[in-house]
C-alpha cells in the first residue's frame, strides 16, 4: 500500500512545503467560505493538514480516508477528529454537507476514470441542495514532454528531484520523488496516478449532477489561463 506507515510518518512538515501557512492559510480560508455555515467533508483527510486548521475555524468537518497509518497519525492530533475508514469513491457517511473537498491532486489517486466518476457521484450523494464539490489538481504537463521521450523533470531542489514517467496511452503517471544528501545515497519514492485534463474533470462532474461554478489557478483566485499548472476547480449541485 502506497500509503502505509513509513509514509504516514513522514508525511508531515510542520511550517514548511505544503504545510506552510503560504500554502496552507489561503486553502482553509477558501474552504471555510465555501462551506457557508454548513459542514464540510473532506475526501482523503490524511493526517488532517486541512481539516484541523478548518474545523479550528469552527466548520464541522468530517473525513474519509483510505490508510489507517495516516487515521493514526490525524488522530494523534485530535483524538476525537470524526474520520471513516475507506475509500473516497464509495464509502458513505453519516450526514449531509454543504461542501465536500478533494485537495492536493487526491483523486488522481484513483487510477481509472470509472473510480474518479464515482468519485463525483459519491460527493453528491453527501451534499445537500446547492452543496459545492472543489477539487484541486494539477494540469498534465505533456507539452514538456518531448516526442520519443516518456519522462519529465517537475522538481529540481536542493535534497530532491521528482521526475514523472507517462504512458498516454492509458492515461497514467508514476512520479518519482528522490530525496538526498550530501552523501552518496538517496531514496526514491513512488507514486501512480491517472492525469485528468481540466474538460474530462468538467464531464466528469456533468455525468454527476454539477456544474462548472468556478475555476482558478489557485485558492486565492488567480485567474486561470492555458500555462496554468493547476487548479481548483467548483462544482455546485443544483
């Protein structure tokens, strides 16, 4: 399992990279003014890098997650955090919501388009009338991707290199993450996943019920253009 224990123990880092308040603040503000008053869930909570600092803002959260390391983890932070053990296109919880959120390129962790459209339709059967689905996830990169070349070279950083291996045919992407010192060993970590092009995740979310609201660049409301990276991207029942 991807997400198993040595992962979970090493998925957090507490002010820095995506746990950054740079990173982190304007995505629970963002969710906080989504949710309307009303509860939120959050597919794939982890360890609660999002749902605490949201639920902290006095949203009722609630989580679904797949790893049981990672529910360990959450809960080493709150022990009473309200988090079901499963999977984000099927499992039901008690309740209805006004805001169900995917973040962090998450549901392209579900490596067929029949999982990620249930995906979709999991989310409405959570929400209420006029409820929000949001997801955050990045844009493929194939035009960096060179004729006859199967790779590409996201992350080049002190201590870390991420290179993405494609296959098109099938619409899948492992992302390698390799992470060294000033020694001469590394280790290198993987990850698959299934791309989603901006207008198949719009289809995607027809076929469940939403409507395009709004997409951006990010979650401070950037506008989105064609040499955006990523998005986040509103999709409201109606």
């Amino acid at each position: 399992m991807l997400w198993d224990a040595e992962t979970a123990a090493g998925y957090d880092t507490p002010g820095e990279g995506m746990f950054s308040p740079e990173v982190l603040d304007p995505t629970v503000d963002r969710l906080a003014a989504l949710a309307g008053g009303g509860a939120a869930l959050e597919f794939a909570a982890g360890t609660g890098r999002v749902a605490l600092p949201l639920a902290a803002r006095g949203v009722p959260v609630t989580g679904i997650e797949l790893s049981e390391p990672m529910i360990d983890r959450l809960h080493a932070k709150d022990p009473a955090f309200p988090v079901v053990t499963g999977d984000m296109a099927t499992t039901r919880v008690p309740g209805e919501f006004t805001l169900v959120y995917l973040v962090f390129n998450t549901i392209s962790n579900l490596l067929t388009q029949a999982e990620q459209v249930e995906c979709f339709r999991n989310a409405a059967r959570h929400l209420t009338p006029g409820g929000r689905f949001v997801i955050e996830l990045w844009v493929p990169e194939l035009r960096a991707l060179p004729p006859g070349r199967a790779a590409t070279v996201g992350v080049v950083e002190p201590g870390y290199i991420l290179l993405d291996t494609y296959d098109v045919l099938n619409q899948h992407v492992v992302s390698h993450h390799f992470r060294f010192d000033d020694t001469r060993q590394a280790t290198l970590g993987r990850s698959p996943h299934r791309y989603i092009w901006p207008s198949e995740l719009d289809l995607m979310a027809q076929l469940a019920g939403f409507t395009l609201e709004s997409r951006h660049a990010d979650w401070v409301g950037t506008p989105f253009t064609a040499d955006s990276p990523s998005h986040v991207s509103t999709y409201r029942l109606p």
